[in-house]
C-alpha cells in the first residue's frame, strides 16, 4: 500500500508549515482539543516511522487523535537542515509548527535524536508540555562518543562506524546516496541494516524504503554537531514524569544510559522493549503500546488533563501511553 493510502487509513492530512527553519512538512489528523501528541523521529527517519505504532493503535481499536508527525528540517519533505544548526533551533522549529496548528499543550513521544528534541521542548515550554516518552533516546555514552569519537569508540562502536560512513556518504556526495538506493532496489539494504533492528525480516517494508530515501548524510552530521554541542543539564528543569523505553537489542544505547536520565531528570520511569533494536516502535509497536499503557502514570500529580477538558484529545490509550515527562524550568 502507498505510503500516502496508508497515512489516509490513520486520519493524517499532509500540511506545509513554515518555520525558523523553513518549510516543515507535517502528517497531522484532524484537530479535536487542545493538547497535540508531537512525533519526532530520529536521525536517518521520517515521520513514517511512526507508521506502524498509529496502526497498531488503530487495529486495537484506540487510534491516535491530534497527531502531529513530523519531517523534522533536514528529513522527510521538509527543507535542508541549515549548517551549525542548533538543538534549540530545530526544538524553535517543532514549536512553530505545532502553534501554527493551533495547539496550546502537547505531549511528545521521541525516537533517538527526536528524543533529545522532545526534551529540549519540555524544558523550554515546562507549562504547555504534558508529557514526553522516549523511544531508543541515545544517552551518555552515544553523547560522549561524538564530543571524543577516537577515545570512546570502544563503547559504542556500531554508533561510530555510522558516524563514519555518514563522513564518508558525505564526501562521496550523490554517488553514495546512488549506491545506497541501488542496494535497496537489489534488495539488500534489509540485510545492511541489521544493526538497526532485531530482526529486520520483520520489519515494514515501508520503513526500510523510509530509510533508503532518509539517509541524508549531511544532515546527520549537522545534527550530530548539534547534539555534541547540546548542555543536556537543562534538563533538569522538566517537571512532568518522563518515560524512557530502551531496546533489548538496541546498539546505539550504554549501559550507563538508564543512570544518566535519571541523573538529569526530576522524574521518570523506564522499561525495556524486548526483541527490538534501535527502532523499538516499528519493531514491535504492540510492545511499546503495551509499557506505555502498563506505566498508568495519568495521575492527577501529573498534571495530564481530564478527559472532560479535552474530549478525545489522546483518548483512553495516549493519556496513560505518554503520561510521562516534563522538566522544571
């Protein structure tokens, strides 16, 4: 099915949006309250990775309402991610968006680098952020590896050879994105990405095409330079409780992770998505549903809105399901 049949299924319009950072394309489903749920993909992804979680969530029948996913500047539709642009600038580009769209509060979930962005956000809009949930949000040990990439490549080395052959892509300019989508049209990028997923035989066949067409060299190196340079200690002004859901079998996640969010963060709670890499919510996203929903953080301590106030907004499965995080001013 087309990728853009398939966004129709779930109640996603596409919409253009103009931001700090220029045009930012966004799939969002029709506006029914005032608290938005924000998807932010990681580096080397799109709004499409996202797919397969509002699927399932539509198969059990508690589909998403107010999403709003999007192709964050650099990926996806969305323009070039301009050089030496900063976490800050790209969280400024995410605000645009969603205020444009009307929205007041939201909630965030973040892939990887969306992660670090859904914070960022939380910490800078501590009162219209609800909530946020991180999916394979890299930490301490991916962080500390792009500041010193020679003395901590033995940490994370799967991470380090991707920051390699990005350099390397980048240098090569259009011949390495040729040859990236000449290995996918023979079939064999699956296989190339077996790093990324448990089992990549499993994975949707429209998040592997996501990923031949979102292997933006020279955007993954602005972000990695954004990230390296990023004081994640402003962190510690979110207030809402954050959940942090890591990979059995994700590579790009330390071991120290887990202590390093808390270490950052007022509140939060974790768990491990079993049988998946790095891509847990197109791995398995009945599992990342299913910890969302056993978390039953929607506690009146969390400040997460009454189903009253805001009608459908997030319905029954997205206010225990991102109940997670927000950070003190």
């Amino acid at each position: 099915m087309r990728l853009a049949s398939r966004a129709a299924r779930v109640g996603l319009d596409r919409v253009v949006v103009p931001s700090r950072l220029g045009e930012v394309v966004v799939l969002a489903s029709q506006r029914c309250g005032d608290v938005a749920l924000l998807l932010l993909h990681g580096a080397a992804g799109s709004w499409a990775t996202w797919l397969p979680l509002m699927e399932e969530a539509e198969r059990l029948g508690r589909p998403l309402t107010n999403v709003v996913a999007i192709d964050l500047p650099g990926w996806g539709e969305s323009g070039a991610l301009r050089q030496h642009s900063s976490v800050e600038q790209m969280t400024d580009a995410v605000l645009d968006v969603v205020l444009a769209l009307g929205y007041s509060e939201w909630s965030v979930a973040g892939h990887s680098l969306g992660g670090h962005l859904a914070l960022d956000l939380a910490a800078r809009m501590p009162d219209a952020t609800q909530a946020v949930t991180l999916v394979s949000a890299t930490g301490r040990e991916a962080v500390e590896l792009l500041r010193h990439p020679v003395r901590n490549f033995a940490a994370l080395p799967w991470l380090a050879g991707m920051l390699a052959a990005m350099r390397l892509l980048n240098m090569l300019g259009p011949v390495g994105l040729m040859f990236v989508r000449w290995l996918h049209l023979l079939g064999w990028l699956r296989s190339w990405t077996s790093p990324l997923f448990a089992c990549p035989r499993r994975i949707d066949d429209e998040v592997i095409d996501a990923l031949s067409r979102e292997v933006r060299p020279q955007a993954f190196l602005r972000a990695a330079a954004a990230a390296r340079n990023f004081d994640e200690w402003v962190w510690g002004g979110i207030r809402c409780p954050v959940l942090v859901l890591r990979c059995e079998r994700d590579v790009f996640v330390g071991s120290g992770d887990a202590a390093w969010f808390d270490e950052h963060l007022a509140v939060v709670s974790h768990g491990v998505i079993a049988g998946a890499g790095h891509f847990a919510h197109a791995e398995q996203p009945g599992l990342v549903l299913d910890r969302m929903l056993s978390a039953n953080l929607a506690t009146p301590e969390s400040g997460w809105p009454s189903p009253s106030r805001h009608g459908r907004t997030l319905c029954h499965l997205v206010a225990p399901l991102l109940a997670g995080a927000t950070l003190r001013p």
